[in-house]
C-alpha cells in the first residue's frame, strides 16, 4: 500500500524533521516542499495498521511535527 504523508512543522525546523523521517523503515522518499505543508513523505505500509503506527508512533513522535494528513494511492 502506498501513501503519502503531509507533514506540518514548527517554524525553523523542517530539514531536522525531514533528516528523523527519512530514517524511519517504510519511508521511500521523503523531501521539503513549499505551500501548506513542510515535508511531503511516500510511505510503503502492508496495511492500515501499519500505517497508522507509523504515523502515530512513529512520525507524530518527532519533535517538531506538529500536525499531518495523509493521502492512500488508489491507482
């Protein structure tokens, strides 16, 4: 299952964020961006459980993260 993960961050610290994320098992790519979000990652997941965890226990845990959406690929 592919996702993509928007990440929002406190203000100074989107590459500190984008260095922890990329390091994270299941995360494919990851990179800064502009616009509403800070960081968009692509995240290989089996499953909701799985990519619930990693959202929660893994990403959210970061500091400096404050919030996130995510997007499941369909296609």
């Amino acid at each position: 299952m592919t996702c993509f993960v928007h990440i929002k961050t406190s203000v100074g610290k989107a590459f500190e964020v984008l260095e922890n994320v990329k390091k994270i098992e299941g995360v494919v790519e990851a990179y800064t961006v502009t616009g509403e979000y800070d960081i968009i990652a692509k995240v290989e997941v089996k499953d909701l459980k799985d990519l619930g965890d990693k959202i929660v226990k893994k990403i959210h845990s970061i500091d400096g993260v404050l919030s996130t959406v995510t997007s499941i690929a369909i296609t």
